[in-house]
C-alpha cells in the first residue's frame, strides 16, 4: 500500500491515546494514523435486521442484541459455558462446548453482545449454540452504540478489550482520526481516471468503508480501497517488467529448422492445437534480442514437457545450452529419461545434475556442462550451486515453478549472461491470481488436453468404507494395475490422530493389501532410498505405494490406475488434483478416492468439487473461492499479504483495469 502523507502521523497523537493503547494497538500491527484507517471493519451489523429474542423463529439463522446477565461454567464429562442474555423482551441461553473454559474469561456480566446463529428450543426455553458473537459495548454503557443502520465490527484482541479498545472504543478512535486527518488526505489517484473508472474519493472511501450510511456507500468505498492495492500491485510488477526489458538484452535464439521439425516427425502422436499455439509464443520470445520472461500454464497431462524441450531444441540449435530445472530428484531423473529418449536420435546429449550422484559421475557432468558437450542439462537445486558452470547457457525453464522462491529462479537464469526464462506450472492458477502474483511476466496457457485421455473416476467417502476401498485397489492390483496411498503430513505439534504414510504402511500390511508388494515414500528418506523406491514403484516391483505428496509433482507411471487419499480434507482442491494426475496416465480406467475423515459439511462440499470436474483451471478458481489465494498456493507470496481489501476471486474487473492503468502509466514514461 502506498504511503498517505497526511497520515503518517504516530497514533499516540490521537485523542484518547496513551502509551498503554498505542502499545496494544502496536501490537495488532497499527501504529500510524494510516495502519489505524485501513484497520477494516471484520464486518457490518445492520441493525435494521436485528429481532427482538422474543419474536426470534426457530431454526432460522437470525442476530439478537442482548446485555449478558449471568455466565457459568459448567464442568463435567462435556464442560460448557453458557451465557444468559436478555434483551427486555426474553432471555436466552447461549453455549459453547468448544474452548469453553476459555471463553470464561472472555465474557463480563454487563457486556452488550449481538449474537448470530440459529435458534433452539431446548428444555422449554430458547438456545444458541456456538453463536458467533459480537462485542457491541461494554459494561455499564446504558444505550447500543451509535444509532446509524450499519455499524462496523472490528476483529479486537483480549488486550484491547483491557485497554477500552473493544468495538466502541475502538470505533470511537477511528471516528475521531477520519474527523481530523482524513479532510487533509490528498488524492494520489488524478481527477480523470478516478472519473473514467467510477472511482470514490480517497478521503470519501476511508470515511464511509468505516461509517456507511447504506450498503451501497460500502460497496463503493470498497472497490475504490481495493483498486488502490490492485493498482499499486501493478505499478510494481510493471516497473519489474520494464526494468527486466531495459536490462534484459539477450541473445537471440534464430527459430529451428532442423531439431524442432525432427523432433516433431519422431513422435507417434500430433501436438494439441494449444502446444503447437505455446510453441509459437514461446518461439518468436527467444527469437528476439530480448530476454523472454514465460510463464507457461497447462493442466497435469497437458504436454509440457514436450514444448518445453522443443525450446530448448531451439536453443540447442542456436548454439547454445539450455537447463530444465525441477523440484525433486525423481522428477529430474524422470524429465532426464524422457528428454534423452527424443533428443539423444537427434544428437543432443542431455546431462542429468542432481545432488545424489555418486562423484565420479558428477565430476563427468559439470565437465560436459562447462565444455557445452551436453546441450540440455537437467537437474534440482544442484544446478544453481556455484561450482556448476554453463559453457553458453541460452534458456532456463523451471518446472513446477511454485516449489521454487524466485531467488532460485533468478539465479538459474543468472548462470549465463542474457538467459532467456520459460517457467512452467501445472497448479493452474486462476487468471486474477496469475497476473498478481506474475503479473510481470508473459503468459502462455496449454488449455486442452492430448485427446483420448479417460476422466479418472472420482469418489468421496467416509472412512469407514475403507476396508472396502482396498478391497478394491486389492482387486486392480490383481489385474496386473498399482496403486497409491497418500498420507497427509504430520506436523510435531499436532495432538490429531492422522497417520502418517509409515504408519499407514504399517495398518496396510494388515488388511486386503497385506499379499501385495508394498512399498513407502517420503519426503523424510535418504534420497538414495526415495529413487530406489520410486524406480520399483515406476517397473513394477512396488504394487502399492504408502506416499506423502512427495509424489504429487510430475511422477508418471502409467500402470497406476488407483490413487487412494487418506484425510483429504487436509489437503488443498489443487493439489488433490495434482495427486489425481497420478493416475488416468495409460489407457486403462483410472479411479481416486477421496477418504474424508471429517464430515463436516463445508469440508464435503469443498471435496466435492474435485468429483464434479477434471478441469484443473476450474478447480483452482473454486479453490481460491473457497479458501484464499495463501491456501491455494500452499504458501504465503509476497505481495499478496498486501490485499488487505482487494479479492482475488471477486475482484476480477478491478484487477484488470488497475493492471491496464499500470502499465499504460509506467510504459509511456
Ligand atoms: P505435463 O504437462 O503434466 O508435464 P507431460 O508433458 O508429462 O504433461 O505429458 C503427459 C503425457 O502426455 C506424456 O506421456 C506425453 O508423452 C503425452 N503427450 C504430450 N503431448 C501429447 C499429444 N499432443 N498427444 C498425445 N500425447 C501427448
Ligand atoms: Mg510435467
């Protein structure tokens, strides 16, 4: 977010601000005037909707506003806590099972709360249970908070209740700093865009994202707020991109005429339309004297991996070397097995670098690295160390570029002077997703699948059907098929029962897969254990494979037809996809059940997703629908902590013109 000069004034300078509030406001992140102001509401009450308890229907979702006149704790076999609170028209009882103890302290009688669930009858008198629960005043204040329809809740911590900043005093604060500061802010965003987009005023939107008088005016205030941080995202990522481009001088790479077509006459199958249109993007980039900066999309199966050793025919052709990066040594040797079969006819020599090669073999290949012998090079992390030197290095690609921080992408292209970067994902993105978080790079998108590819059958059940679910795996691995078994990591903290993929092996052995070759993988293993593993899992020798997501990149044994996951609520819509990807990769009918160990029934409506479709692009954009752009990536990106107000999944329009703005902007300078 862009720095508001009219607000970068310490919050201790607010009335009502001490050492003891700045301290705890501190504390949640605000210390400026400015972190105070974009403190948004957690939500809104509209107070139109409130019932009195008395007229409350039953079993309808409704919020009450009522004074707490009495709290107990009840101890026992199934401890609870519950507050009475009335209104003047009824009383109800509100209880929680769930961190009932805690909530003790939570509570004081005299506290003014708004309540929202459904209601019960319950031993003849009425009851919530689990409300969510809204501070609305505190002890002793006589009337409900300011009297408007819409008033702003704010998420407040146990110390600021301490502190009188619980939403009243809380609002009164962020009253008091729109009053006197907010008429000085100055509008960074010029008269005629704001005009030209339907943008508010910024001193406007603060105003009324905090005290609207209507749903619209939230509206409103919201989009110009999230505008803003799309705006300011895009600024960077255009200022990245041009910065790139001035820099970026890079040796051109003339179109194949001879590799890429031989390539192409070798293969007992036609590229999709959409590989033959990537291939073009990617073609005319490294044909320019500029460095290409691609980002290449496509669903698992999509074929990547074929455009992306056409580019790095290219290269080869054009004299230079290129270097395929990957996240794990099984993918490695996997790209490197596959790369050598249809270039080494062609009189390429592919050279695999990876940290587990005995030292003999490594010193062999940083030899054929440095003498530009070995035109492709494919490898982990051990191609970016220093002692790895490129005879010409011309294009860098990364696969799965999500397992890799863009440190690492940068100095595999660092390896050479003018390095042309193809990075590839198989975790579609949504499009909004993709352009905050890449937005600085072209884009290419594989968007069909090779034709002839089955759906995988897909299945959602409890784990009680689990002895028949490998019943059936038993059944396809008698018909000469394999399976996988993946386990959800364990983290040491967790007090959960969820077994992990040791574990799992262990119960397996005891039931319907007990006769069969069994085999574990994870990520804990000595590498030398994890290719011994994968390689029997990958001829055969392995029926059934006990695994951690270890196999969720890129592993391609088109013999495995069931792909089993244990608590798949624990994992994202993503990367169950990527699991799933693991099968359907031969001819035969491929099937992926998914064992829930939670009913929950959010959990089931998210895991239902993945039985509605196979289309990857889909699954991502209900993902990030569902849970977030932190979730859906597995990790928190940089930059993307920054959209306080924006949303990725809603805020598509708003996006696209704030990039347009962006780069009009910083390109005409
Ligand atoms: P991904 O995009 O997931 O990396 P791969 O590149 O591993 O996919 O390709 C998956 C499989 O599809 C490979 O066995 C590959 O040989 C095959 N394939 C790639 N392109 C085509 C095509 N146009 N027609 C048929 N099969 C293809
Ligand atoms: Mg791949």
């Amino acid at each position: 977010m862009a720095q508001i000069a009219a607000l970068q004034i310490p919050v201790s300078q607010l009335r009502g601000v001490g050492h003891r509030r700045a301290a705890v406001l501190g504390e949640v992140g605000i210390s400026t005037l400015q972190d105070l102001l974009y403190y948004l509401p957690r939500r809104y009450l509209d107070r139109s909707l409130i019932v009195p308890i008395a007229q409350v229907p039953p079993g309808q979702e409704v919020t009450l506003i009522g004074k707490v006149r009495q709290k107990r704790f009840i101890p026992g076999a199934r401890p609870r806590f519950v507050l009475i609170v009335e209104d003047g028209s009824e009383e109800i009882a509100c209880v929680w099972f769930q961190g009932a103890r805690y909530l003790q302290r939570h509570f004081d009688e005299g506290d003014v709360l708004a309540l929202s669930g459904r209601v019960e009858h319950f031993q003849g008198r009425l009851q919530i249970t689990h409300p969510e629960c809204e501070f609305v005043a505190g002890t002793g204040e006589p009337e409900l908070l300011h009297t408007g329809g819409i008033v702003p809740l704010y998420t407040t911590s146990a110390d600021m209740k301490d502190k009188g900043l619980r939403s009243r005093g809380f609002r009164r604060l962020v009253h008091t700093a729109i009053e006197e500061f907010v008429p000085q802010v100055q509008d960074p965003l010029p008269a005629e865009l704001r005009q030209r987009l339907g943008l508010c005023g910024l001193a406007e939107s603060l105003r009324q994202i905090h005290f609207p008088r209507s749903w619209e005016e939230v509206a409103l205030a919201r989009r110009r707020l999230a505008f803003d941080e799309c705006f300011a995202l895009q600024l960077r990522l255009a200022h990245l991109r041009q910065a790139r481009r001035r820099a970026g001088v890079a040796r051109p790479l003339a179109r194949s005429q001879r590799l890429v077509p031989a390539l192409l006459a070798s293969l007992p199958f036609a590229l999709t339309g959409a590989q033959q249109r990537v291939l073009g993007e990617i073609a005319a980039d490294l044909e320019q004297p500029v460095r290409m900066s691609r980002l290449l999309q496509g669903d698992v199966g999509s074929g990547k991996t074929l455009v992306a050793l056409a580019a790095m025919l290219q290269a080869a052709e054009a004299g230079c070397q290129a270097a395929l990066m990957a996240p794990t040594e099984i993918l490695a040797e996997q790209h490197a097995a596959t790369l050598r079969a249809l270039a080494e006819p062609l009189g390429i020599r592919v050279e695999l670098l990876v940290g587990g090669l005995p030292a003999a073999r490594r010193r062999q290949a940083l030899a054929a690295i440095a003498s530009g012998e070995a035109s492709i090079v494919v490898g982990t992390h051990a191609l970016i160390q220093d002692e790895v030197a490129f005879a010409a290095l011309g294009l860098a690609v990364i696969d799965e570029q999500h397992r890799f921080g863009v440190a690492q992408r940068e100095e595999l292209q660092g390896k050479g002077p003018g390095v042309h970067l193809l990075v590839m994902t198989a975790t579609p993105i949504p499009r909004t997703l993709a352009l905050a978080l890449y937005g600085d790079l072209e884009s290419s998108v594989i968007d069909e699948l090779p034709p002839g590819r089955k759906p995988v059958r897909t299945a959602l059940r409890g784990a009680e059907r689990r002895p028949q679910i490998l019943a059936f795996a038993a059944a396809q691995i008698r018909e000469g098929r394999q399976v996988y078994v993946v386990y959800p990591l364990v983290e040491e903290s967790e007090k959960l029962a969820i077994k992990s993929a040791s574990e799992g092996l262990a119960e397996l052995k005891e039931g319907p897969l007990g006769g069969v070759a069994l085999g574990l993988l994870h990520g804990q293993l000595p590498a030398e254990e994890k290719n011994r593993v994968a390689r029997a899992f990958k001829v055969g020798e392995i029926q059934a494979l006990a695994c951690t997501t270890v196999v969720e990149v890129g592993v391609d044994v088109p013999n495995a037809t069931v792909m089993i996951v244990e608590h798949a609520e624990r994992f994202g819509l993503a990367q169950l996809h990527q699991l799933r990807g693991r099968v359907g990769r031969g001819a035969a009918q491929s099937y992926c059940i998914l064992i829930a160990g939670s009913q929950a029934a959010q959990e089931t409506e998210r895991l239902k997703v993945l039985c509605q479709t196979q289309d990857g692009f889909e699954i991502a954009r209900r993902d990030l629908e569902l849970r977030g752009p932190g979730e859906v990536l597995g990790l928190r990106q940089a930059g993307l902590s920054e959209l306080l107000v924006a949303d990725l999944a809603r805020d598509e329009g708003l996006l696209m013109a704030a990039r347009e703005e962006a780069f009009r902007l910083v390109e005409a300078r």
